[in-house]
C-alpha cells in the first residue's frame, strides 16, 4: 500500500476550508437574524402601515359623510334658491301681463274717449246715430269687462281717469236715452 503523504498545503487547505466553514455558519446566523429581524420589521411595518390605512380610510370616510352632509345642504339650498327664482319668474310675468292688461284698458278708455268726443258732436243733428254708436262703446265695455278696480294698483289718477271715463259713457247714454224717449 502506498503511503499517503500529506502536505503542507493539503493542511492548509483544510484548515482554510474549516475557518471558510466556521466563516460562513456565523454568516449564515446573522443573515437569518437579520432576515428575521427584516419579516419583524416588515410584519410591524405593515401592522403600522395597515393602522395607519385603517386610520386614513376612517378619516376619509368621516370626510366624505361630512362632504355628503354638506353637498346634501347644498342641494337644499340650491333648490330653494331655485323656488325663489321660479317665483321671482312668475311674479314677473305676472307683473307684465298685468301692465299690458292695464295698458290694453288704457287704450280702450283713450279710444272710448275719443268716440264720446266725436257722439257729442253729433248728439243733437243724428241722436239715433249717437245711440247706435253709444251702444257698441257699451258693448265693448262688457266685452272687454273694463273696470275701474284694474287701475286700482296703478295709480289713483288712473282710477278716477276710468271712473270718469266710464261715468261719462253711462251719462251719455242715459241723456240720449231721454232724448230718445221725448222723441
């Protein structure tokens, strides 16, 4: 059998490789400390990262009920907002067709005028003719349903304008009716 013979850099080879192995079970123990100190870490950061989230989510959700809240308020006072303007709207229409109702009056008194004018010019030469005249003015009086009460929110000029208008119609008329009737 031969003999084995050992060298030197055999023995220092091995004693290399033990203290590499030595080397690298200490090695290996930090690493896996620091891997497991890591995970810890990692696990309380995500415990601290999840409450943090949990607190955010809650803290959002406060906000939106609050935002919700307000927008809910808003649309409250938007929709007010809105019956006022509806009203405001409508009061105006309101307001011009009454002016334009007024005016319409205005018109046919300015008209009834002008006609009691002219009957009265006539009144004595062609009575009938004035009486034919007087009643179609009558008649568009109650066609027309001319009223001093419309001018009452106008002015109290405009009223007693009507009423004398309307007074001076049925003057007329009840004079022809007399002079009619001595006919």
């Amino acid at each position: 059998m031969a003999k084995r013979s050992t060298s030197w850099g055999t023995i220092a080879n091995l004693g290399i490789d033990g203290y590499q192995l030595k080397r690298l079970s200490s090695i290996s123990s930090e690493v896996n400390s620091i891997r497991s100190s890591v995970q810890r870490d990692t696990q309380n950061a995500v415990a601290t990262g999840t409450a943090i989230t949990l607190s955010a989510i809650s803290s959002v959700a406060d906000l939106q009920v609050g935002m919700m809240h307000n927008l809910r308020e808003m649309d409250n006072k938007l929709e007010t907002l809105s019956d006022i303007s509806w009203q405001i709207s409508s009061y105006f229409d309101r307001k011009e067709k009454h002016e334009q109702f007024v005016g319409s009056m205005r018109i046919i008194l300015h008209y009834m005028e002008r006609e009691l004018d002219e009957i009265d010019q006539y009144l004595e030469t062609h009575t009938e003719y004035a009486a034919m005249k007087l009643e179609i003015i009558r008649d568009r009086i109650e066609q027309h349903d001319v009223k001093v009460e419309y001018f009452a929110q106008v002015s109290t000029e405009e009223m007693k304008h009507a009423q004398s208008v309307l007074d001076r119609v049925e003057s007329t008329y009840h004079l022809l009716i007399n002079k009619l009737g001595d006919s």
